[in-house]
C-alpha cells in the first residue's frame, strides 16, 4: 500500500465517503425545515407576543413566530408563524392562541390546525382575528378583578347625618314583625 503523507489512500476514500454522506444528509435535513410554511395569524392585541416565541400543536413545539408587522389602516398585528412540515395541513378553521408557559408570564402560541374535514387553508391567506385570541391566565384575571378597584366611580355617594337617618327610618318603618317575634 502505498501512502501519501502518511496516510492511506482507504483512509482518506473513507474519510471523504464520511464527509459527502454527512453533507447529504445535511442537506436533507435543510430541505426538509425549507419544507414547511409561513402562516399569517391576525391579532388586535399582541401585547404578550414577541419574535421568536415557539408555536406549539397539542403541547409538541412546531415551529416559532417571526417579526411582527402592524396593519394601520385596518388596525390588527399581522404575526407570522413559521411551522414545520409535521404542522400541515392547516385548514381553514384553524385557530391561534397565546396562552401561558408558567406562572412567569413567559408564553406561546398554541395553534389548531382545524378540522380534517374542512379544506386547507389557502397560500398566503391570514388566520382572522376571528380566530385568534388569548386563553385565560393569572394574570388576565388579576387584571379584570383590579380593574373595577382602580377606577373611581363618577359620584362618591356623600354621607350627611340626615341621609343616615333617613335610612335608619326607612328600614324601620318598612321591617314587618316576623310572625314568631312576640307583638307589643
């Protein structure tokens, strides 16, 4: 066997056979991630969504949302979600909602694909907002038990001895005696 720089040539066959091998599988793999498609979910509030957060199906991460763009004049957030080829089909009653990781406040974007039985939804056509929305976390509801203790109402009801009084007479002449408490 004769040998270049110290190496054989079943050697260097070998390691070039590893090296294309490897090259092809990952060009493969870049294919198939190419494979999958960018879905546009329609928000009016996207305050707790940001680039780079995963999408999920059933719990299964599935893909993760891109750079978000705001319509103007028709007033929503346009979110993109790039998803994997295992996420398809989506059909056209899918459904997108963010809902909570933890406790922390950390989030995703938890996608339906919709039903088998209604057709695919179309390239380049957007999930509506109708569709989309906000599953109910902690905070949601620390927020909307707040929210009536934050505002103050229109008129503060005043109190006047007078008006004290009043009450008092209202509820005593409108009380009738209980049948079981004795007559004077």
């Amino acid at each position: 066997m004769s040998s270049t720089l110290g190496f054989s040539r079943w050697r260097i066959l070998a390691v070039g056979l590893v090296a294309l091998l490897a090259g092809t599988g990952a060009a493969a793999g870049i294919s198939n991630a190419e494979s999958g498609r960018i879905v546009i979910a329609e928000f009016t509030d996207v305050s707790p969504i940001l680039a780079g957060q995963q999408v999920k199906i059933n719990g299964v991460t599935v893909g993760e949302v891109g750079q978000l763009q705001f319509d103007p004049q028709r007033k929503v957030a346009e979110v993109p979600l790039r998803v994997d080829a295992r996420a398809l089909p989506i059909h056209s009653d899918a459904k997108v909602t963010v809902a909570p990781v933890s406790l922390l406040g950390e989030r995703f974007l938890n996608l339906n694909t919709g039903t088998p039985g209604s057709p695919e939804l179309p390239m380049n056509t957007p999930i509506g907002v109708e569709r989309t929305g906000q599953e109910a976390d902690l905070q949601n509801i620390l927020d909307t038990l707040d929210d009536p203790t934050t505002r103050r109402p229109a008129r503060w009801p005043r109190w006047s001895p007078r008006s004290a009084r009043a009450r008092r007479t209202t509820v005593r002449t409108s009380r009738r005696p209980s049948p079981r408490s004795p007559r004077p």
